[in-house]
C-alpha cells in the first residue's frame, strides 16, 4: 500500500512540473482536496495573485475495487468558456508484478484522448 501511495505522489508530482512553471517566483499556487474516507476524489487548484483566488487545475480520480489509482484526469480552468476543460489523463494498469501507467492528452479536434506512447512508463512492485 505504501508503494502505491508513493507512485500516486511520484504521479501527481509529474503533473505538477508538467503544468506549473518554475521560473515565476510570484506564482503562488493553493490546493483544496476532496476526500472521503481517507480517500482522494479531487484536488482543485487555484492560482492566488495580489490576494486573489482563480481557479488554475482540477484532478479528478477514480480507484479500483482495491482502492488503487486506476485514472487521473486534468482538467484546465478556460477563462473564456468560464469552465473546466480536458487537458490530460493518466492511467493506471495493475497486473500481478507490474505497474503501467499510461500517459494520455487531450486533442480538441477529435474530441478525445489520445495515448502518447513515449510517456508510457511500467514498472515491477
């Protein structure tokens, strides 16, 4: 179980580097989770800025019945549309030694996600 809690956080801490730049010292990021009974549902983030909250990223998750990550969705805060709008997802596959965790983007002219191979990543347990 703790190996499964730490990939959830090496996972989250991907996305984090994948969507936050680090080169802005002023961005100032705050994180409001949604848990019920110990587990995760979602975490939005708002970006603060002069005391000011706007959303900025919303995670949602989805477990299996041994109560393992099996999808992250992102999704991005669109100010024009004034909604939250797909950006990314992340799957999880368990078999009996491995760990596959599928890296999918979002492409807004088909309508869906789509897998980038080359950010697959398995590993043993």
């Amino acid at each position: 179980m703790n190996f499964i809690k730490s990939l959830l956080v090496l996972a989250i801490a991907f996305i984090a580097n994948l969507t936050v730049s680090a080169s802005n010292p002023e961005i100032s990021l705050v994180y409001n989770t949604e848990e019920i009974n110990g587990v995760r549902l979602s975490e939005t983030v708002y970006h603060m800025s002069e005391g000011i909250l706007t959303h900025y990223a919303k995670y949602n998750y989805k477990y299996n019945d041994n109560k393992q990550v099996v999808e992250n969705l992102m999704q991005k805060w669109d100010k024009n549309s004034s909604e939250w709008k797909n950006d990314m997802c992340i799957k999880y596959l368990y078999t009996e030694g491995t760990i596959t965790m599928e890296y999918y983007k979002w492409n807004k002219k088909s309508n869906e996600f789509v897998l980038v191979p080359n950010m697959t990543v398995t590993m043993n347990k």
